[in-house]
C-alpha cells in the first residue's frame, strides 16, 4: 500500500501529478499523468503533449487513492528500480 512515508519506495507511472515548486518558474503547475521516468527526469502527459521535467528541480503533488502526497523530487532521483530497493 502506498503512504506519505513509502512513496519514494513505489512505481509512480500511472499516477497523477502536479508541480507546485519548481526552479524554472515555467514548470510550476504543469500537471498531468506520469508516462514515463528516467534517472533524472519525469515525462507528464497532458491532454496534447508531452512534459520532460528534471526531477531534482521540482516539488510535486502526486495523487495517491484520492489523496494528494507532496514529495521533493530530489527524493526520486536515482533509476526507478534502483530507488525501489534503496535504503533511506
């Protein structure tokens, strides 16, 4: 089950996300469904296109069974299997 304190531990495509903080001032408020990850970045898909965003540089709201999870993306950081299996 997916929680606030284990959701660094989880596959995060398929969730809903919204950028509240954001380095570049241009990412704050993209908001869409995660499609894909790398080491450094997240791929939002809105209804039209597309969104790269580095994850070390935005803070996001991911929606988790209705409920809205707020994770520094410096936290993400890291090949998505390799961060599943890290260690805090």
């Amino acid at each position: 089950m997916r929680t606030p304190k284990n959701i660094t531990k989880h596959e995060l495509i398929g969730l809903r996300a919204q950028i509240v903080k954001a380095r570049n001032p241009a990412n704050v408020g993209i908001t869409g469904k995660i499609v894909d990850e790398t080491h450094h970045t997240l791929v939002l898909a809105k209804a039209d296109k597309e969104k790269r965003v580095f994850k070390k540089c935005v803070e996001l709201e991911l929606e988790v069974d209705g409920e809205m999870i707020k994770v520094d993306g410096a936290s993400l950081e890291g090949r998505p299997w390799d961060r599943i299996k890290k260690k805090k």
